[in-house]
C-alpha cells in the first residue's frame, strides 16, 4: 500500500478511538470538523479499499449512530 494510504487508514482509526467512550467533548468537535456529508463523500472516493472504506465507516457510525 502506498504511504499516504496507509497514514489515512491509521487516521480515521484514531479519530475513532477518540470517540469509543462516547466523549461529549470529541463528538462534538469532531461532527464540527467531519460532516456527515463529507464522510460520505470520502467514503465513496476509497472505491476499493475496504481496510480505509472499513475505517471510515466505523468512525461514522460511532460518531452519528451511536
């Protein structure tokens, strides 16, 4: 894979960390900085890697649905 793949992948995992104990703060901020329509967008744009389209949807999930 290349770098700057990878450093995304690593990213949204991160982002999703930061929110795992259903921090107030974080959400809050990070649905600010993260529109559900951009994610959606990027989401689209991964195409076919499934470990970024998996991160991605795993953020998005916690940080709207639950």
């Amino acid at each position: 894979m290349e770098p700057d793949l990878l450093y995304l992948i690593t990213y949204f995992q991160i982002m999703e960390s930061l929110i795992d104990d259903r921090c107030v703060v974080n959400m809050g901020k990070l649905k600010k900085r993260y529109p559900f329509e951009k994610l959606l967008e990027w989401l689209r744009r991964a195409d076919t890697c499934w470990p970024l389209k998996r991160n991605i949807r795993a953020f998005l999930n916690r940080l709207y649905y639950f």
